[in-house]
C-alpha cells in the first residue's frame, strides 16, 4: 500500500522537479532549441521522479522494520 502511494506521489514530485531541472538542462545545456530540451528533459524528469518515490518509501520501510540495508 505505502509503495503503490510513493508511485501516486511520483506525479507530485514530477511537478515539483520539473522545471527546476528544465531550468538547470537550459543553463547546463545552453540549448535555445525547445526540442532539443524537450528530448532530454521529459525523460530525465519522468524517469527520476518515480525513482526518487520508490527509492525514498523502500528507505523509509527498511528503517521501520529495522532491517540492515544490503549494500549494491
């Protein structure tokens, strides 16, 4: 349940995320093509969001049960 919540999140965190990374990829990047950034940005902020979500519940679930994180 907490995991299908994190993934429902994953939307908010997207917004969130979004256009302060649009902003770095255009100062990074220096591209004026808008497609250019369109290529690159919309799959990195997809992609991260809902990573970012999963990677922060299964954190938060393995302190709650007290399990030690296994490294790789």
């Amino acid at each position: 349940m907490v995991r299908s919540f994190a993934l429902t999140m994953s939307i908010v965190i997207h917004r969130r995320v979004g256009v302060p990374m649009f902003v770095a990829l255009y100062l990074l990047l220096g591209a004026s093509d808008e497609q250019t950034l369109q290529r690159i940005g919309a799959p990195l902020v997809a992609w991260s969001s809902w990573i970012l979500a999963v990677v922060l519940v299964e954190r938060y679930l393995r302190r709650e049960s007290g399990e030690a994180p296994t490294p790789g």
